[in-house]
C-alpha cells in the first residue's frame, strides 16, 4: 500500500508539473509576441506533395525576416472529426510579431513579396486571420 501512495503522488506531482510547464511558454509567448498572423492555403492541386513541400519551404523562408519573432508551418492534423473543425485547407502558417510595425514591415519585405509572386500559382485560397493580445 506504501508504494502504492508514493506512485500516485508522485504521478500527481508530475502531473502538476507537466501542465505548470506546458502552461508558462503560452504566457511568455502572450506577452513577448502579442500580434499573430495566421494564414490558411488552399492548393489547387491539393493532392501534390511536390506543390505542398514548395509551399512549406516558401513559407518557411519568410523566418528570414527580421521582424518575424517565430514562425510555424503546420497541415492538418488527424484530429477528431467535429462540426467546428474545417479541415479543407492544405497548409497554414502562423508568424508572431512584436508589434503591428512589424507585421507591416513584414507584408512590404522584398522576402515576403518575393514569397507571394513564386508561391501564388500553388494556391487556390488564402485566408489571413490577424489578432493583437486582448
């Protein structure tokens, strides 16, 4: 029965400690870089690996900017299957800034617009979500 006891507190703790851990980067990341800007592709030819490793390369270039604080390519994910979850897309990225001045100075870079005009054959849709800390 000891054991017992020492093994659930000790889960418990590592427990704790997992979600302290797994909840302070989230807080960091808040207050260092409050403007985020999320962008959806759609692929015109979505079954292409070829097109979609040319997206995700393009996109993974843009880190190049210095405004840029972090930057994250994603595809979706084989995550339950809900009413609320579009999973129509093909890849997404999500860039940090710390401040709207440098996502502006983002959206005019020679990097960016250079991105635009090799990777925009390779896409069917864009939908950009652009959010401040509240």
């Amino acid at each position: 029965m000891n054991n017992r006891r020492k093994f659930i507190g000790t889960a418990a703790a590592l427990a704790a400690g997992t979600l302290a851990a797994t909840a302070m980067p989230i807080t960091a990341m808040e207050n260092k870089y409050p403007v985020v800007h999320h962008v959806f592709f759609w692929l015109k030819n979505p079954e292409s690996k070829e097109d979609r490793d040319k997206l995700i390369a393009g996109i993974k270039a843009l880190k190049k900017i210095e405004t840029v604080k972090d930057i994250h390519v994603g595809v979706v994910a084989s995550t339950e299957k809900r009413d609320v979850v579009d999973t129509s897309w093909s890849v997404s990225e999500l860039i940090l800034f710390s401040d709207v001045k440098g996502q502006a100075v983002y959206q005019d870079h020679p990097l960016h617009l250079e991105f635009i005009k090799n990777c925009s054959p390779l896409w069917e849709k864009v939908v950009v979500y652009d959010a401040i800390d509240a």
